[in-house]
C-alpha cells in the first residue's frame, strides 16, 4: 500500500517533469535572466491597462508571423522609451512607416516601435533616452489602417554583431503584462 502510494507520487512527479518539458521556452521565447532590460520596462503608452493587450506574438499578418503586440490608440498618444537606453535607428520602412529602433543600456534588446505619426521633437539617432521619455506619437504610417492607428511594439533579442536590423523576436506579451501590472 504504502510503496503503491510511493509509485503514484512518483507518476505524479514525472508528470509533472514531462508539464514542464512541454513548457519549456519555444523558439521566440528565450529564458530571460534576472538582470533584462525586460523586467524593468513600463508602459509604451501612459494608462495602459491589461485590457489593451492581446498575446498576438504568434498571429499571421499578411501572411508573415506578426512576432510583435498592436497595442490599439488614438492618433498622437505619445509612446514612451519602455527601457533606458540609445536611439540606435530611426528609419522608414515600407510596412513599419516611421520606426525606431531602442537598444537597451547592456544592448541584449532591441526595442521597436512602429507605425509612428511622429518623432518626438529633436529625436535622433545616438540619443540617450531614460525609461519613460516620450519618443514619438501613434499614428498609422507604414502599412497600417488609417482607420486603425496603433503602436506595433517588437523586442528583439540582439546578436554579437549588436545591429539594429538583425535580433531574435521575442514575444513581449508576457513582459508587457508585469509592466503593466507594476504600475498598479
Ligand atoms: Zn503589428
């Protein structure tokens, strides 16, 4: 009795191992270490509530994984620098319209904001910016709706060369989320 007891704890525990397998970080989601630059973001728009995010990391947008969060505005709600760090690249793109690219202090992540109705007054490349900064305004440039202004927000996890056009994506629903919450 009490070994048969022993086994089904022991089924349990090997359950339990296999749940966290399975849950185990998939490709986008790489494990984040005490020290990121994630866990100490806050909010890219002022009064975010969790009710304005919706996990969309994995959705398919004209036919190519969106790997980022629209997070729905009025057109010129100022977005604000979630971390601190450098403007490394303001640039214009075809489907992101006015974009800027944020490497965080350590450069691991590469921040990004997009579909933007303006730049921040005087915003350029090398610009320090602290946590919280206003950077731009939401709008619908690039490819988005006009009918549907936004903020499509991206983090990418940097390679060695530390280049604002190549990183890994990384889902920033989950960061997102605790930001959000902090500010409770
Ligand atoms: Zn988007």
């Amino acid at each position: 009795m009490r070994l048969w007891g022993c086994m089904v704890g022991l089924g349990a525990v090997l359950l339990a191992v296999g749940a966290l397998a399975v849950r185990a970080p998939a490709v986008g989601a790489p494990a984040v270490g005490a020290s990121s630059s994630i866990l100490e973001m806050t909010p890219p728009i002022g009064g975010l509530a969790l009710a304005n995010l919706r996990d969309m990391f994995n959705e398919l947008h004209n036919g190519h994984p969106h790997e980022a969060i629209d997070i729905m505005e009025p057109r010129g709600t100022p977005v604000r620098a979630v971390v601190s760090g450098t403007v490394r690249k303001l640039f214009l793109s075809k489907p992101g319209g006015n974009t800027i690219y944020e490497f965080d202090e350590m450069e691991v992540y590469c921040y990004y904001y997009a579909h933007l109705d303006a730049y921040a007054k005087g915003l350029h490349a090398g610009q320090r910016v602290q946590r919280g900064d206003v950077i731009a305004f939401v709008g619908s440039s690039g490819n988005a709706d006009q009918r549907t202004p936004h903020l499509h927000f991206a983090i990418f996890e940097l390679g060695p060369e530390k280049v604002w056009w190549k990183g890994k994506a990384v889902d920033p629903y989950p960061g997102l989320v605790a930001a959000v919450k902090r500010t409770k």
